[in-house]
C-alpha cells in the first residue's frame, strides 16, 4: 500500500469516529432541554423565572461561577425579545 492509500485510509477511519461522536452528542440544546425539565436539583437551576433561569455551572472556570439562561432558544443575543 502506498503512502496515499495509507492516509486515505486514515482520513476514512478519522471520519468514521467523527460521524461516530456525532452520532451520540445530545440531539438539542442543553438550555432548551433544562427549560422544559423540571428537574432542579439535577441540572443544578438555583431559580426560575418567567423568561429566565439561574443555574450553578457542572465545571465551573472559577468558585461561585453562575449561569443566567434564557428559556427561548435563540441564536444570537440581540434575537431575543424586550420582554
């Protein structure tokens, strides 16, 4: 086998661990599926409020790291309504 062959074969094989990955990420949001759950205690949401929730994050970057979310999903910020 050539070295072409070896690395189309490699890019075939990287390939198939990609779609493989992707295949078992979570299939929505994590925000969206938080707001719909009412699961508190699990998913860490500290207080709900009619368009927003506030939640400890799993792996936080620094201690008494919070999360304020938004119960709609939208792609960008400025998306959201002044509600």
């Amino acid at each position: 086998m050539n070295a072409e062959a070896r690395i189309r074969e490699g890019l075939t094989g990287l390939q198939r661990t990609v779609e493989a990955a992707a295949s078992e990420a979570p299939k929505t949001c994590l925000f969206c599926r938080v707001a719909k759950s009412r699961s508190d205690r699990r998913d860490l949401v500290l207080a709900r409020r009619p368009h927003a929730m506030l939640m400890l994050n799993r792996y936080p970057y620094a201690s008494a790291h919070l999360m304020v979310a938004v119960n709609r999903h939208a792609a960008r910020f400025l998306d959201l309504e002044r509600d």
